[in-house]
C-alpha cells in the first residue's frame, strides 16, 4: 500500500520535470529567441510516462538510469549568467534528485511487498 503513494509522488515529478524542461528551452530562459532545439531532452522522458503510471519495474529501472543525466545537466548551467537559468538548473536538479529517490523507494517498497505477500 505505500508503493501506491511513492508511485503517485514519482510520477508528479516526472511530469513536473518534463513541464520544467519544455517550459525552460521554449519561454522561460531559451538559449534562442522564440525556443531552442533544447526542447527536445524531454523526449526521453516522456517515452517514460505510459510505463511509470502503471507502476512497470523495468520501466522504472530504466528510468533510474536515465535521471542522472538531467540532474548533471542542472549541475552544469547553474554557472549561466542569467538568474532565471539559474533558478531553473536549480529546480531540475531537485527534480531529479527528488524523482530519482522516489524510483528507488518505489522499487525497494515494492519488493518488500511482494515478498511478505
């Protein structure tokens, strides 16, 4: 039952880091005037979405390797010269840490579940 609740919560960030990285290349700090081709990182993540709202171990594990990237991504451009780049390095890198953390407690809670089962 409290897999139900990191799956939930996993899937809010995943959402919330796909809307922050289109948002981010296309209105908030593109690296061009009217978007960037940068638009397309969330590509990756999306194909994610289908497996991870049902819950699917592998897709979730595959995922897990995935995040790092995004995370070493924000790692890079918080030395951007514009604020507003820099707030959201800052929010993809909690993002990732936050979903990358959720996965794992996923993963891990699930398997004491259906072992006890």
């Amino acid at each position: 039952m409290k897999s139900k609740y990191f799956l939930i919560l996993l899937n809010v960030f995943l959402l919330a880091l796909i809307a922050l990285t289109l948002l981010w290349e296309w209105q908030i700090a593109p690296i061009r005037q009217g978007g960037s081709w940068l638009m397309l990182k969330a590509v990756p993540l999306s194909l994610f979405v289908s497996g991870s709202l049902k819950g699917s171990k592998r897709t979730l594990q595959k995922l897990s390797l995935l995040v790092p990237f995004y995370m070493a991504e924000g790692i890079m451009r918080l030395s951007d010269l514009s604020l507003i780049s820099r707030y959201c390095a800052a929010a993809e890198i909690v993002l990732s840490v936050a979903l990358f953390l959720c996965v794992l407690a996923f993963i891990y809670i699930r398997r004491k579940e259906i072992q006890a089962a």
